[in-house]
C-alpha cells in the first residue's frame, strides 16, 4: 500500500520533477539526426543462429545434391541455353543438372557487392554481411478496412497510397508492390500503372513484377524516363524485378523466365524469388524446406550469371509454411520465423545478398495476435542477419489484405525488432564501473540526471511513435488512447496532406502521353 494517496496533491517540491518529465518527453518527440538515432537501416544482425554451423554444411551438401542429382524441369530453351554455357547439363528426362563444380564456381563469382538503389540516395540499400533491411511486398487482392471490420478488394489507389505511407516511416527502408490493383483488368495496363503508382508515392526502392516478357520493355521507357535517361537508371537502377522463375517442386516456371532475361537485359535487379510451401509445393520437413529453397534459387543464380556474368541478384529464398491439419497458409506461425530466420542464414553461409520473407501474419486484423506474429518473426529473421526482409509492414490474412494502418504499427515494431538486431555494445564505457562510482560514492544514489544516462537517452533507447507506456493513471488522463484508432488517424492525416511530387510535371506529361496513366494528373488529390 502507497503511503501517499493518489488522490492527495503532491508536494510543491514535485513540479520541478514533474516539469523535468515533460521536457525529456519532449527531446524525445524531437527528431532525431542520424549521428544520434538509436537504430538505422542497415545495422548487422546474425547473432540468432538456428541453425549450427554442422547443419548449415549439411543443408549445403543436400543442396548441391539435388542440384547435381535431380535437377529442375521445365526449362526454357533460352534457360537451358545459357545454363549449358557454364556446366548444366540437360538429361534425357527433361530436367536440367547443375553439377557441384557449376554450382560453386557460381556461387565464388556472383556480385555480392551491388546497391539496392532508391531514387533518393539517402535511402539506397547495401545488403552485403549481414547488414538487415525491412520493407513491403506481395499480391494481397484485398485492402483491411480496420474501422469496418472488413476486407475489400484493393485498388491501385491504394497502391499509391501505400507508397506515400511507406515514405514517411523510418523502419520501413523499401517499398515492393504489396497488392494487385483489381480495377485494372487489363493486365499490361496493371504491370504499368502498379509501377507508376509506386514511383509516384515514394523515392524509396521499388519493387515490382511483370505478367509478360513483352511488357517488360514498355516498363523499361517508364523508368527510364523517370531516371532522366536509360544510362541514369543503369548506373542507379531504384526499381528491382521480383520474378517467381520457378513454380516449387524444383520446376521452372516458362513466362516468369522469359520476364526474367529481359529484366536483366534492361539493367534491373533480380530479386530470384523461390516460395514453395511446406507440406505442399516444399518438403513438410523444416530442413528440407530451406534445401529446396536454396537449391531453387542457386539453380536461379547461375541462370542469371549465364545471362549477365556477375548481375546484380537477390539470393530469395521465401519457403512458407502450411497448417498440416487444412493445408493453409500459416505465415504468421513460429516455424514460418524459423523457416526465414534459417534461409538468412544460409544466405550469409554463401556471402549473397539474400532477401526472405517474415511479418506476413495470419490475423485478420491488426490485433493482439498480429503483433505476436509479426514481432516473433522480425526479430528472429532480423537477428539472424537475413539483409532484406519482404512483407515485413501491413500483411494480414496469410497475403491476402493488405492493412494501411498497419504500416504505422509495424513501423514501431520494426524499430523495437531493429534494437534488437543492433544488440548490446560492450566496452570500458558501456560497462559503467565510474558511473556506479559516481553515483554509488559520490553520488545521488541514482542515475537519473547522470552523464552517462543524458549522453545515451537518445542513441542507446528506442522510443516507438504509437504506442504508449504511460502508467494507467496517465493513461486515463489522456482520455485512454487506443492506438488501432490512432494508426486511423495518422493514416487519415498523412493520406490528406502529404501529396509528393516524386515525378515532375514534364515527365509526368510525357509518361501520361505515351502510357495509359489512370491515376489523376499531378498530386493526385482525391
């Protein structure tokens, strides 16, 4: 029992205390410049290891095996082509061998050097080491309408919406294409506009797909353009090809190839994209999930370097998980962490920029049981090291609804899951024996206004923007906020007022006379 009462007026003595509070919170809400932010993008992950360094060379040798001894079907002739060129060899049964030596000599020449560029440099990405990004993706057909309670199909406004959002979020490091816009039937018109939608709303990294080969060069003038001419975009190509070449089990997948070998003959990064769900398209065993993976995407890699010698190429391993009892997709499960957590590693074993997907829950909603799944899955695929982390912001529904509210809380999750991966400094300073001396012998007997506490408030902690950590008496004052209904509101103010000029008004007229742009013309206002 307190020996004050609540209710009882404190001394006056407080208020210089209760003042002191107000002004640290109000440093705190200031923002931050880069010398002194707590987390950024980039910071190196890989203390989290699934799996031991005996598993990793037993999941390589069971991949080179079924590289070498199984193969993958389906090929293109142009795929088998290029492949033959370093070593594949084409078997009788129609499925395409990589022998060991092919493999390895891949793997020892292949870029690990590259950027993933954004049109502002400020935010270009470099996934080398363990360096750890996270960001949007997928093909959800259906936006989360929180203050309904319902799904509805989403639209290519909503797409541009997503990227304005996507812009002002720090956590948030790139933007790929999280839904189809499904009022456009056209399906060139929707590779088209999706792509326009993106540049439009951010001048973060884009990712994006393509339906056909042949739409692919009509992209191409598009970025071009944006770039201010096809030598700018190769020199910073800010818009990468996510490109499903194989249909899992261990298949190629004929159009997505086709798309892919003009993408890299237009200068784009590949993200080579494997997604194979256990228990159905992918071993239901976690272990040969992550081999099937790997072999895919290895298979991916020397096609791309036959086309290009040393393109740049996402290493994409995106195995998903199952519920064995319905053959659903369970992406928010902790095998799915487990799952991406160990292809970031296996990504690291090989020195190759690798991208995997995590924080695409299950829940419909942005509720309790979506910040369980989400959280779970950061923090073990960014502690893992994996570099770039797909899906990480406003997946719900196992991929299919896409939540804009949802990016303002993930974006606070994703900075608590970023302090995680940076870990915990240990030197001479951070061990603090002077500062106990201060305080201990010379001191107050508290840290509060110490030295060391004033000097690592802001670069040691993390303060998320949403939630809060008021105590309930603060909490009530404050007409007891609930932060579902403040993403609602932050969503609604942004959406109203910020209305980036990501294009200029001269190529944004070029681009409408020589494409079938159907958003409206200029900011976009609704």
């Amino acid at each position: 029992m307190s020996l004050i009462d609540e209710d009882t007026p404190p001394p006056a003595r407080r208020a210089g205390r209760a003042g002191g509070r107000q002004a640290r919170r109000d440093m705190r809400a200031a923002p931050l410049t880069a010398d002194v932010r707590p987390i950024k993008a980039g910071m190196e992950g890989g203390t989290y290891k699934p799996l031991s360094d005996s598993d990793v060379e037993k999941v390589n040798e069971a991949v080179l095996d079924v590289l070498e001894n199984i193969g993958l079907s389906q090929a293109t002739p142009t795929c088998v082509t290029a492949c033959e060129k370093l070593g594949a060899i084409m078997g009788d049964d129609g499925r395409l061998r990589f022998p060991r030596q092919t493999v390895l000599e891949t793997i020892k020449n292949a870029n690990r050097s590259f950027a993933v560029h954004g049109r502002n440099p400020e935010h270009d990405m470099h996934p080398q080491g363990k360096k750890v990004y996270f960001g949007t993706a997928g093909a959800a057909v259906h936006v989360v309408d929180v203050e309904k309670n319902e799904y509805r199909e989403s639209q290519l406004r909503d797409i541009y919406d997503a990227a304005r959002i996507v812009e002002r979020l720090d956590n948030i490091h790139f933007f790929q294409r999280p839904m189809v816009a499904r009022d456009v039937e056209n399906p060139l018109k929707m590779d088209l506009n999706t792509l326009y939608a993106a540049l439009s709303g951010t001048t973060k990294h884009v990712g994006t797909s393509f339906t056909l080969a042949e739409y692919v060069p009509e992209a191409l003038k598009m970025m071009y353009k944006v770039a201010g001419g096809e030598d700018q975009f190769r020199a910073r190509p800010f818009v990468s090809n996510t490109n499903c070449f194989v249909v899992p089990p261990l298949r190629f997948a004929a159009d997505a190839c086709d798309v892919l070998e003009e993408c890299v003959r237009g200068g784009m990064p590949i993200l080579l994209l494997s997604a194979g769900q256990a228990g159905a398209t992918a071993p239901a065993a976690i272990a040969g999930a992550v081999v099937q993976a790997v072999a895919e995407v290895l298979a991916g890699l020397v096609y791309v370097n036959a086309l290009e010698p040393g393109h740049p190429a996402i290493f994409g391993t995106w195995p998903f998980v199952s519920d064995l009892r319905t053959g659903a997709m369970s992406g928010g499960s902790g095998e799915q962490a487990l799952l991406t957590a160990a292809c970031g590693q296996m990504a690291n074993f090989y020195n190759l920029p690798g991208g995997s997907a995590a924080g695409m829950c299950d829940s419909k909603m942005p509720d309790i049981q979506a910040g369980w799944e989400k959280g779970i899955a950061y923090v073990l695929a960014g502690m893992a090291g994996t570099n770039i982390i797909y899906e990480a912001a406003g997946m719900h529904g196992s991929l299919m609804g896409f939540c804009l509210e949802s990016l303002f809380l993930d974006n606070d999750a994703l900075g608590q899951a970023m302090r995680c991966v940076r870990g915990i400094e240990v030197n001479e300073t951070t061990l603090s024996v002077d500062a106990m001396r201060d305080v201990c012998v010379d001191g107050p007997g508290h840290y509060l206004g110490h030295e060391q506490t004033l000097d690592l408030m802001q670069r040691e902690y993390f303060y998320p923007d949403l939630a809060n950590r008021f105590s309930p008496k603060e909490w009530a004052e404050l007409g007891k906020p609930d932060i579902v209904q403040m993403a609602i509101e932050r969503k609604n103010k942004v959406l109203s007022e910020f209305f980036p000029d990501h294009i200029d008004r001269e190529t944004d007229s070029w681009l409408r006379e020589n494409f079938s742009i159907l958003l409206p013309r200029g900011q976009m206002r609704p």
